[in-house]
C-alpha cells in the first residue's frame, strides 16, 4: 500500500497551512509532527475530505507531549 494523504487538524495555530498536509503509511498509528521543543500528536477518527482533489484522511489532534532529554 502506497503512502496515505493527511490532513492534520486543530493543535497550535503556529502550524503552518502547508505542513498541516502530511503522508502516512497507516491510518492507525498517530502522527507525531515535531514542533518548538515537543511533539503534536494527531488521530485518524475516520473522517475524510477531498483536498486538491485527492481523498485525504483527517487526523484530528490529540495531545502535546515534550521531547524527552
């Protein structure tokens, strides 16, 4: 299976338009996006949406955790 298109959703509004569209290999693993010295993780909740024309899957956003030292 190819790589699968992502919307990321919610989280800190510092993330910007462009890295808020992510691949992925699966639909149920979180998505761990890197960002001012932590990690925003983000869910698949089933939902999907057309984005430039190409199904992409919605990954809402769960928690913010730091990066361990």
């Amino acid at each position: 299976m190819g790589k699968i298109k992502a919307l990321l959703v919610g989280g800190p509004q510092a993330i910007r338009d462009e890295d808020r569209i992510q691949l992925t290999d699966s639909l149920t693993e979180a998505i761990k996006y890197s960002s001012y010295g932590g990690y925003e993780h983000f869910r698949h909740a089933g939902e999907f949406v057309s984005l430039n024309g190409d199904q992409a899957a919605v990954f809402e956003w769960t928690a913010r955790t730091a990066i361990a030292e």
